[in-house]
C-alpha cells in the first residue's frame, strides 16, 4: 500500500499531526514521534512522570524511553511532544521542563538527532529548543487553524477521541443486557460441569466450532445484535483456552485460530487423562524439549514475541464487538472479554488504554488469572515486537 504523505513545514503543523499519529487526542502524556530521515517511523505515549520527581528518576525513566525508540528499525531522530495539564502562566518557562532537558540529552548520547521537543499546555504551546519562544507561549488557535488537518485525506483521517474515552463502553438497552444474563445463565447451567478446561472445549465442540464462531463474530451487525449471538460469545469467552484462542484468531486470522485451537484440544485430552494443570504440562514439555513449534509460536504471540503484525482492521471489529458485549455481560461475566479488550488494545500499541481494561478486570475479580498476568506485562512497559516493525502504509510526515 502507498503511504500517505502530509507535509509539515512549521511546528504548529506538527502538533496538528501528532494526534493522527498516535490515533487519540493526548492528555497528561509524552509522544515520542521517532524518524527515519525526514519521515516518521512511529509515535508512542508514555505517562508523565510524577511533578518533582527526582532528577535520578527522571533520568532512569528518560534511559528506559530512549531505549524504546532504539527497537525501532533504523531511526535517527525523534520529537518529544510534552501535553501537559499544568499552564505555562503558571510555571518559569515551560511544564515538564526539567525532564525535556534530561530526555533530550539522553537521546542524543545515543546518538538520535532532536529535530524539537515541543509541549502543549492548556493555555499555549512552545518549544523546548526555541529561545525566542514567547512569554505564555503561542497559541492554541495555530494548532487548529494548520492546514493539516485539510491535508490529511478523509480516508486515512482519524476521528479522535481521548484515551479515557478509548475504554468507553457503549450504552445498551437495559432489556436486552437483563436477557443476555438470562441466556448466558442457561448456558451455563447446561454447562454446570464446564468450568475446567477440557470439560469446556468438550462441551463447546459438541455445541459449535470455537473457531468458526469466532469468524462469525466478527461478522455481527452490532446494531442488530441478537441475544443469542451474544450470549453465546459471552459463553465460549469465560473459559480461557477459548478465550485466548478467538483473541488470537481475533487478531490474526483464521489459521490461527485454528492451530490454536488444535492445541487446546490435544492439552485437554492429556489433562483429562491425567488431571495435571495445563501449566504443569507445558511447563514439562518445555523442560524435556518436547512442547511442538505451534505451542511455541503460540505462547510468543501471546507475549507479543513476534515479528508477525496483527491485523488493524480485524482488531477493531473485535474491540467494537468485545465493547458491546462487556456493556451487556452481567458483573461476574466482564473480566473475560475486558482482558480480551486490554490484549487486543496493546496488540495496537494503546498500552495505556488497555490498563484500564485491566483495572477493571480485577475491580470485579482481583485474582483473575489473566488479568493478573497481563498487569505484570503491562507494568514492566513490555510492548509487542510487531510494534517495532514499521508498516508500509504508515502517516508520514517529510
């Protein structure tokens, strides 16, 4: 695919740019917008550290961010956009001053070219690097009035929203989520014995073809969602091995889905024939050198341990379809899918917005299995190495 250039002449133009890089409005956030020559090559947000954090901190979060950037296939250069929440009439300079300084220094001593370090408060924007910028800084108004945002086409055009709003749930007829809880409350009496895992894939290849059914999801018309369609999704979600296969097969494709779904077969005949925890039998097979190239493969998609991009396009139906049905799940039903949400929102590099799905995870269930694990995952600022291989249809800015 050809990608889309927009030109960007003045820094002002820039910060016009930066939201449709990163796809959401940024608050409270660093955008590190990374180069290779005079095009970008990627944009990550990251929190702001703490006000009045030590210059020690600073300087090792500073390292940890650069250090970031560097996984990216050859870039040179970067820009960090500051957005900060304090006002510039309320500080000596600009907000988050004292970390741009530590930050830029940083990335040049490992050898990156800082084209500009810019910030946007609420009262103004400026530059780090400009003597001359003005007292209160410049405008907001020049940062809407660029004529980027006419230059970027309709097409590849993002309709931005915070990254709070991102977490959104939509609003749901309180009629329809009181029968999905019904439906899914028969499901799961029929299923009463289902709650391990091989008693669940038994009972769901009896019933319907995981894998089938989550191409079909992916389908729905989500205006015209039927009770038992989501009930039934709800159902095949609650039991991990299902879960984590249409959340692979959400992302990836059917192939997938499929392979993953064949290993959760084969691990549910040996624990229905031994007893042991599937964790204990992969941990052996692992140890003796017998776990298969699919079980592999599988386990680094999980953890993000692979090259392979993830479709964008098959993500958002799945995020817009996991919404739906989080919305309409009982309480006790939403950790599930809200896990789904938080792997699939990293998977597209939201990291922050997939936190949140994780917060409310464990706000129902704190010992979620995999809400605890993705928490660890989320919390070390792993992110998955497809993130760092650039796309060919990426926004650019020359």
């Amino acid at each position: 695919m050809n990608r889309t250039i927009v030109k960007t002449r003045e820094a002002h133009d820039f910060l016009a740019l930066v939201p449709q890089l990163v796809g959401f409005l940024p608050e409270k956030s660093l955008v590190l917008v990374a180069f290779r020559g005079n095009r970008t090559c990627g944009a990550m947000r990251f929190n702001l550290p703490e006000p009045g954090a030590p210059q020690k901190v600073l300087g090792r979060i500073a390292t940890t961010l650069v250090g970031t950037v560097c996984k990216i296939p050859g870039v040179d250069a970067l820009v960090p956009v500051f957005y900060s929440d304090e006002t510039i009439a309320g500080v000596t300079g600009l907000p988050q001053e004292r970390f741009a300084e530590v930050l830029c220094a940083r990335a040049r001593l490992s050898g990156f070219l800082v084209r500009d370090a810019l910030c946007v408060a609420p009262d103004g924007w400026g530059s780090y690097l400009d003597p001359d910028c003005p007292a209160g800084g410049n405008p907001l108004s020049a940062i809407a009035a660029s004529d980027v945002h006419r230059a970027i086409p309709a097409a590849v055009r993002t309709d931005l929203a915070t990254l709070q709003s991102r977490a959104d749930l939509p609003a749901v007829d309180p009629s329809m989520k009181a029968k999905v809880a019904r439906r899914l409350a028969r499901y799961q009496r029929l299923g009463s014995t289902s709650q391990t895992v091989p008693e669940l894939l038994e009972l769901a290849r009896d019933i319907l073809d995981p894998v089938p059914a989550a191409e079909a999801a992916l389908g729905f018309d989500l205006e015209q969602l039927g009770v038992d369609d989501a009930a039934t999704v709800l159902y095949l979600v609650q039991g991990p091995a299902c879960r984590d296969q249409m959340m692979l097969q959400f992302a990836f494709g059917e192939t997938v889905g499929r392979q993953t779904h064949e290993l959760n077969l084969r691990y549910a005949i040996i624990q229905r024939a031994t007893g042991r925890s599937l964790d204990d039998i992969i941990g052996e097979e692992q140890a003796a050198g017998n776990d298969s190239p699919n079980t592999r493969a599988t386990g680094d998609l999980m953890l993000g341990l692979s090259r392979e991009r993830p479709d964008p396009e098959r993500i958002e139906r799945a995020i817009r379809l996991l919404k739906l049905l989080v919305a309409l799940a009982p309480r006790r039903a939403r950790p599930a899918p809200l896990c789904m949400l938080a792997w699939l929102s990293w998977a597209m590099g939201r990291g922050s917005v997939a936190g949140i799905f994780v917060d409310r995870a464990l706000a129902i269930d704190p010992r979620y299995p995999m809400a605890e694990l993705l928490r660890t995952v989320f919390g070390v600022g792993h992110l998955p190495d497809w993130a760092f291989a650039v796309p060919l249809d990426e926004t650019a800015n020359a």
